[in-house]
C-alpha cells in the first residue's frame, strides 16, 4: 500500500511566492500590503531574528568558539542555516569547470546573514559604455523611484557624495572609521584611490515611522541576525510585516518541484513537497512569482516542461540558466606595527563595512571591462576560534617591548605578552568586481541527477575569462600599494598560481543572470517589468532577472526591481489584464 | 523604536535567553549581564535540532588517551603559562576545548597523535622518559628546539609543524575563554553609541577627526 499521494488544496490565491528572500519577501510585502491574498512558500524553517539569532553571544558559549561547520559555512554563530553543501540536495559542475553555490533554507533566505552592503548599481551599470557587456532595457532612472522607496522603507546609511556612477541615496548617518580604517583611508589617498563612508542597511538612527524595528546597538554582528530588527534582513523587515497584515501565509518546509501550468501555458500554482511529512501538494494561484534565487528559480522553470512550453516555462528563447554571472573577487590582508599595544575600547561598530573604495577610476581604458570596489575591515573584534594563527610570521619582524629583536615563534610569558601587543594590528581589504554575463556561464539540468526528493538537479557550466583574472591583478596590485602606503607589513600576495587570488564562481556569493530580462523575446526570458514573455502571469524576482551586475552587492536592486515588478502587478491587475 | 525602546526590547527578549539588560543607565553605558542559564533542557533557539544533537554527541566522544591529554596539558602551560594577568592555558580548559575541537575537526587528529608521539620519542631518546615525565628544563630544552621556525634544525621541521600547531590551538582555546578574552581587553559584545575612535586614541595616532 502506498500512502504517498498529491494533496491538492481547493483555495485560490491573488499571487503564490516562491521563496522568501529579498525579492520574494518585497514583493509579498507589496502585494500583502495592497490587500492581495498571497501564499509564500519557503524551502526551509520559519527564522525570526528576535527568536532565533545568536546574537550577543561570547565565544566560550560555543564549544568550537565560533569556528565553522558543515552545516554554519560561516561559523558557530552566523545565521545561514545552509551553505556550500546540502544534506540530500547535490548539484554537479561540467567539464572539469567550478561554480560555488550557497543556499540559505531558512525563512529571509541569505538576507539573514548577509554583509549589509546596499549599494545602488549606477547609470553605466545599467547602460554600460565598456563596448563589451549588454546594456539592460531599463536605465538607472527607470529604477531610481524604487531605490529611493526601498531606501525609506528599509533605512540605509551613507554618505552623499555626487559620484557619477556611485548614486546617492536617502541616507542615515554612516559610522565613523575604526582606527585602523583611519590607517586604510589615509594610505589609499597616498595611492590615489578613493574611499567613502559605507552604506549599509543598518538603522545607525530610529528609522522615522517605524515602531517594530530598533536602533543599532553597534554590536557588529550583523551576520548573526538582529534581535531588534536593527539591520535588514527581509525575514524581519519584510516577511514579519507582510504577515501581520493578514493577507500573507507563509508555508514553511515547502520544498518547490515545479511551476504548474494549463493547457494555454498560463502558470496556475506550484507543486511542492513538504519536508515536515514528505508528503506532494500542489496550490494554486493568478499570479506565479518565482524569487527562489537565481539559480533556483533557473532551475525551477527548467523543470517545469509540459507541451506549451517543452523547453521549459519561459524557455521558448532557451535563455534560462545562461549569463550566469557572480562578483569577481580578491583579498589581502596585513597588519600595522602603528597599532601594536594599542588601547582597548569598544570597537565593534556595525555588522557592514564602515569604509570603502567605490570604483574610482571611471571608463578609464584598462584590459578589463569596467571595475570593482573596495571592501575593508579591522578593529579590536571579538576573538574566535583561528584567534592570532601563525603569529610565528609577525612576532619575529618588529623589535619587542626592549626594542630588541626576538626569534619568530616562541611560548611562554613572551610569547602570551605579544598575541597581547598584536591584538587588534591587522585589517583586510577585497575587491568586488564586475564579472561579464557569458552565455557560455551557465546552469542546466543535470539529465542523471535527482536530489531526495526526486528533483533533478542543477549542472553547472562556468570559467573565468581573460578579462576577470587581469582585474583580480589590478586589485592585488592597488592592494599592494595602498599597503605600502600605510606603512603597514602586508601578507604574501596572491599571484598568477592562484589567479591573483580571484576566488571561485558562486564564492562570493552574488550570483545573478539566469533568466535574463530583455526587449526581444528571442533573446530573452522575461521583459523589463520582470514578466516571462511566454507566460503573462509568471514573474521572477529574485536576481535572475539580471542582465549585466555592475561591481555593486546585489541585494539593493533586486529590493528595488523586485517592489518595481509589484507595483506593477498591481496596476496590470487593475486594467484586468492578470 | 529609538535605541533606548529597542535596548527594552532586546532585554524582554534576551530574559529568556539567560540576559538582564540595565535599561535604566543612559545610553552608551548599558551592561547586559550573565542572569540566571537558561532552563535545563530548553533547546536554543539559534540551533537546528540536528546541530544541537551533533554538539552533544561530540561533547561525549574521547579521542586522546590520559597520557596524550596530560601530555597537552604540559604543553599548552608552557605554551601560555600563568602570568600577573591571568591564568594558564590549563585554568582557561584549553586541553578541554582542544579535546572538543579534534572530535569537531578530524583533520587535527593524526597531527596532534603522531605529534605527541613524536615528542615522546625524541624525549626518550635524550632523557630515556616521555615528555611529560621529564624534568621542567628538560620539557623547556625540548621545546627550545621546536617552537622558533627559523632557528630550528631541519631534523626537528616535524615537531615544529606540531608545535605551532599547538601554538595557534593554544591561542584560540585560551583568548576564546572567559580569562582569555578579558585578559585580551576585549570590551565589545555589549550596546553602546559607536561615535569612532576616542579622541585621546585619534591624537595619540595623529588624526585630527573621527574622519581622519
């Protein structure tokens, strides 16, 4: 006897939401907000900050002391509830190529742990002038309203600064530098490079009406999730609210199979499994909107073939799953004998970074398209498990307290003195940079592997090219200068063995492209409100939709594109036409 | 919600995590301090139920007989001894946590084992006893010869592999402790106002703002 059958539920919703990340939980906040009767379904376990963070936690209260697991990528107390592998759901690389792929199952997705970084993609991000990347179909002020409303809805910190392809915002004020950021910010002048306050999705003040959220406490641990709702993470920010309205049900659990279509090739719901009893269901509704993430959603619309749309849903132009594209990027780091000894005081600050390097060298013409920014970090942080590794490489290049030269490495009461005096002397910079869309970078459906729960799964196809690996050299070569400008010791630098330390696709985790947006149907997925051109009542909204990522973190514009494609759902549903 | 309401809110929340939050002093100077643990047996709300029963299971497994844990014992002392300021790696658990740790991490276990094995071995070989049981200036001159790279033999590159090893695990067990953190001058993982680097701190580096 077997018990397992499709449970099909009678009720009829305005709009059913997959995924409940940034762009599933903006357009659930939108849709919920304008009275629509909208079913979320998210693969993993309801999350509430206020509930489930590890937030304020010291390291003894994890046995490993924060170090990572398989299951916390991140460390002991990061808030993803996932990472670069799952239990049971495998996906698979082709000829011998890599791509990284980190999944958060979790109610808020990877807004949970996330660094924060919102920055707006400029007018040439959208409209490039490199001869080499694919305009989009919208220009920056197309978007411009909705960054604007995502900027008072969710509250951001920065500063304005007038840069061309930098856009300003509504900013809260920004915090100030750390000392070593101090360092950073005078030695990047000395090497003519640019840096800015950050901006971040954090409330440095009360966000003017809003009472369920908090001030940050300056804590700096973001990626744990706040407590008080003081960072943006779309579980608190967007899905929470969205519920309180009444008109949002979240299932939890709910793992998607595929999207259900009808004989036009209309979507009518989406069957899922749930993971609570492994039992099959399938609900329906007017609208489909997918924001399971970029890949996600790719796959998704790959496996729901039926004889509209053989190819896949929204597939007529074969586009889906190609352009796959994340951030370029690169590290280094060093330390600053400056800052040996140095005074103790709270130096958490906020869980983003405080300063920046925004690209700062234009359409100048180098061999590589466009650019990247620069991330820095240091400070007097919490020690966690790797605390001061391999002091055996710095406590052997500066005199000690005598002034007198010592052995590297050592033990004993010395040895316990210099991880005092080297405690809190390092920092790290990275750059994140524009990677080109390939149609050659791509994800597919494996045609052997299933996942556990019979899904076939996602192979992927993707290699950096020429241009990548030169602008992950021009960041280690700025890396270097800005270093030596400093006056500080800098780490060996990544050089052509490692591709200059460019990290591996999907590693930093900004994946987007696969279900392009475009003007021709030909030559794309969805049109430039984010509706598939084969199906008027499907819609992604997650970073899919991406044509071409400037150097800038993800996150902004998929908020901002993802409450553009709510709003206009809600005006098409007014003209009655989905 | 200003960040006095949400201070509130925190503690309301944080009560039931074993928090008390001082919401009465002003801004900047709050202290949240350990109250009373969280009830026996009430799972934390930040882990999934199957981490929850990894933790434990680790917690319970013994990898290190007693020879190699006193051994660890010897040598995280020496490592990080007791001083004016705080306790000794042993005070602070480390052999506990380095314990933990190789269950955690079995990539540290074959280091670790032979490596302990290759100290008693050359202890025997100089002093006819394992290391442990060697005199304080014997352990001293043997790690002498162990625990500075670029001075050591290159016969000894295996023990000063384990060594620093043991160094870095040292270090995290012991600044990753209660004593250690306080000993470190962490002061953070508490609300405050950040308003950037005290003046006193600019001056001393010369900055002129909190800017630079």
């Amino acid at each position: 006897m077997s018990d397992l059958q499709i449970k099909k539920t009678s009720t009829l919703y305005d709009a059913v939401i997959v995924g409940s990340g940034a762009g599933g939980g903006m357009a659930a906040y939108v849709l919920a907000h304008a009275g629509l009767k909208v079913l979320m379904l998210e693969a993993g376990p309801f999350f509430d900050p206020a509930k489930n963070s590890a937030q304020l936690k010291f390291p003894w209260e994890s046995p490993r002391r924060g170090a990572s697991t398989n299951t916390r990528n991140f460390g002991d107390f990061d808030a993803a509830f996932g990472g670069w592998s799952l239990d049971g759901e495998p996906y698979t690389t082709k000829n011998g190529t890599d791509f990284q792929w980190f999944r958060s199952r979790m109610l808020g997705g990877r807004t949970n742990h996330w660094g924060r970084i919102s920055l707006r993609m400029g007018p040439y991000d959208f409209q490039p002038k490199d001869g080499l990347t694919t305009a989009w179909p919208i220009t920056y002020d197309d978007v411009k309203p909705f960054y604007d409303k995502v900027d008072r809805l969710i509250g951001i910190f920065g500063t304005v600064e007038g840069l061309e392809n930098e856009p300003d915002g509504i900013f809260l004020p920004p915090p100030a530098p750390r000392l070593n950021e101090l360092y950073i910010k005078k030695g990047a002048k000395k090497a003519g490079v640019t840096t800015i306050a950050s901006r971040g999705s954090i409330l440095t003040q009360a966000l003017p009406n809003n009472k369920d959220r908090g001030a940050c406490f300056y804590c700096g641990q973001c990626n744990r999730s706040c407590k008080v709702y003081g960072d943006f993470s779309s579980s608190s920010c967007l899905v929470i609210p969205a519920i309180k309205t009444g008109n949002l049900t979240v299932i939890a659990n709910a793992m998607a199979r595929e999207v259900l279509t009808d004989d036009k090739g209309l979507a009518t719901g989406i069957s899922y499994i749930n993971k609570d009893d492994m039992q099959e269901y399938q609900v329906k509704g007017k609208i489909v909107i997918l924001g399971a993430s970029a890949c996600e959603s790719a796959r998704l619309l790959l496996n729901s073939k039926s004889s509209a749309h053989p190819g896949g849903l929204a597939n007529s132009s074969g586009v889906v799953g190609k352009y796959l594209h994340d951030s370029t990027g690169a590290g280094a780091s060093g330390w600053l004998p400056q800052l040996m000894d140095r005074k103790r005081y709270n130096e958490d600050g906020v869980g983003a970074i405080h300063i920046y390097s925004p690209w700062w060298l234009g359409n100048k013409k180098l061999d590589f398209p466009r650019g990247y920014h620069i991330e820095y970090g240091g400070g007097l942080h919490m020690p966690g498990y790797g605390f001061m590794d391999g002091i055996e490489a710095k406590n052997g290049l500066v005199p000690g307290r005598d002034g007198k030269m010592k052995d590297a490495g050592g033990f004993g009461a010395d040895l316990k003195n210099d991880y005092r005096r080297f405690y809190g002397a390092s920092f790290g910079m990275a750059g994140r940079g524009t990677a080109i869309a390939r149609e050659d970078n791509y994800c597919e459906i494996d045609p052997e592997v299933v996942d556990k729960y019979g899904i076939p799964v996602l192979r992927f196809h993707y290699k950096w090219a020429a241009e990548e690996i030169k602008q992950a050299k021009h960041m280690q070569d700025t890396f270097q200068e800005i270093m030596h400008e400093m006056g500080a010791i800098a780490e060996p630098p990544a050089g052509p063995e490692t591709m200059y330390g460019l990290k591996a696709p999907g590693v930093i985790i900004h994946e987007v492209g696969t279900v392009r947006m475009g003007d021709d149907p030909k030559k794309s997925a969805l049109n430039k409100y984010n509706q598939a051109h084969d199906c008027n009542n499907l819609f992604v909204v997650d970073a899919a939709p991406f044509v071409q990522q400037g150097d800038k973190n993800a996150t902004w514009t998929i908020l901002a594109l993802s409450m553009r494609t709510a709003e206009y759902i809600l005006a098409q549903r007014k003209k009655l036409n989905v | 919600m200003n960040r006095r309401e949400s201070l509130r809110t925190l503690a309301i929340g944080a009560a039931a995590t074993g928090l008390l939050l001082d919401a009465s002093c002003k801004p900047g100077t709050q202290k949240i301090t350990e109250a009373a643990p969280p009830k026996e047996g009430a799972p934390d709300p930040s882990r999934l139920p199957n981490e929850i029963a990894r933790d434990k299971k680790l917690s319970e497994e013994k990898f290190f007989t007693d020879h190699e844990l006193a051994t660890i014992t010897v040598l995280v002392d020496i490592i990080i001894p007791k001083d004016e300021k705080s306790g000794s790696a042993s005070d602070a658990k480390v052999p506990e946590f380095i314990e933990f740790i190789v269950n955690d991490m079995p990539e540290h276990q074959t280091p670790l084992r032979g490596g302990l094995r290759w100290l008693d071995v050359q202890c025997l070989n100089r002093y006819n006893t394992t290391f442990r049981e060697a005199s304080n200036q014997q352990q001293i001159d043997m790690v002498t010869l162990i625990a500075y790279p670029k001075k050591a033999k290159p016969e000894m590159a295996q023990g000063v592999a384990f060594f620093s090893r043991m160094r870095d695990l040292t270090a995290t067990g012991f600044f990753t402790s209660e004593m250690g953190v306080k000993d470190i001058g962490y002061v953070g993982n508490s609300p405050t106002i950040w308003t950037g680097v005290p003046a006193d701190v600019l001056k001393a580096h010369g900055f002129d703002s909190v800017w630079g």
